[in-house]
C-alpha cells in the first residue's frame, strides 16, 4: 500500500500553481516572454519617481493590482536631498529580494519549514568613477556581497542547498552576474 504524506511546511509559497505553470509554459512556450515595465520621472536635481503598472506576459498585456511607487535621489553627501534610496540600492533590493523569494519557494518545495530568513547586502563601490575623476575606474560595484541569516526547520547542509538553487534560478542574479543587452533611445 502507498500513502501519500502532506506536506507540513508553509512558508506562504504555492509550489503546486508554480509547478503547474511550469508545465503549462513548457508546453506553450510562448507564453513564457515577458516584458517588465517602469516608467521614470524626473522631480528635481537628482530626485526622480518610479513606477511599476503593468507588464506583458501569458501573451497579453497584464496589470498589478497596485501601482507600486519607488522614490530614487542621491545623498547629501553628493550635494544632492537625499529623497530616496540610490538606484544602486535598489539593484541591492532587487538582488536581496529575489534571492528570498526563491529561497522561500526552494524551501516550501523540499518541505522545509522557515522561521525567519534576513540577508544583509553589501556592494563596494569606488565613486571616482560616476563622479568621471578617474576614467580607469569602473561606474558600477566591484564586489557584491549577500550574508544570509536563516532560521529553519532544517541541517545546515539543507539551508545551504536551499540558498544554492536560489541563486541557480534567481533573474535578478542572472542579470547582475552576465552581461545584459542594453539599448536606451531617445524620442522626441
């Protein structure tokens, strides 16, 4: 006799709708192109406002249920108000963020119960370069560092398994670690 055991942990993840779309991409694959959006508006010196509407996916345009607002600025340190986090920051958001996400959705998977999960980001930066006094320096960070703090119904050896195929299948360290097409246009 079989028997089939539930699976106890609940870490807010639905893996089954995530692994029926999967399958469901896999069979269709074109509606697995998305496009991401944002616009960006510009405040005053180097304040700016984001926002995230829409997107396109499963093959037609689609929308959040908010629009999600993000304020971006320098420091004062840069003579400038300090009105929001740097756009550097929100790269570290973005990366932090997206590490989580899948590590909740790996840990629901393989039926690991989180407590709590932290990661603490740190990226090195020498502003010789944006600021353009040194040409030979680079714009953007040297070193990206992400330190995890995880409290799991779990070894050790799990936890790392779960951080290591999140970092597998994130986007966002994808996007950070290869080289990404660019193209910026202006119309007028």
């Amino acid at each position: 006799m079989t028997t089939t055991q539930e699976k106890s942990a609940n870490n807010g993840v639905n893996v089954e709708h995530l692994i029926g779309a999967r399958n469901a991409l896999s069979d269709a694959p074109e509606g697995a192109q998305f496009t991401w959006r944002a616009t960006n508006t510009w405040l005053h010196g180097t304040h700016s406002e984001s926002k995230v509407e829409e997107f396109f996916g499963l093959g037609d345009n689609q929308t959040h249920r908010t629009t999600f607002e993000f304020s971006a600025d320098h420091p004062e340190v840069f003579a400038s108000e300090d009105n929001g986090a740097t756009p550097v920051e929100f790269v570290l958001v973005g990366l932090a963020s997206c590490l989580t996400a899948g590590v909740a959705s790996v840990a629901q998977n393989r039926d690991i119960q989180l407590n709590s999960v932290t990661a603490t980001i740190e990226g090195d930066m020498d502003i010789l370069g944006i600021l353009g006094a040194d040409p030979e320096v680079r714009n953007g960070f040297n070193t990206i560092r992400v330190s995890y703090q995880i409290d799991a119904d779990a070894t050790d050896q799990e936890i790392e398994a779960l951080v290591a195929q999140s970092q597998k299948r994130s986007a966002v360290f994808d996007i950070i670690t290869n080289p990404t097409n660019v193209a910026v246009s202006v119309n007028s």
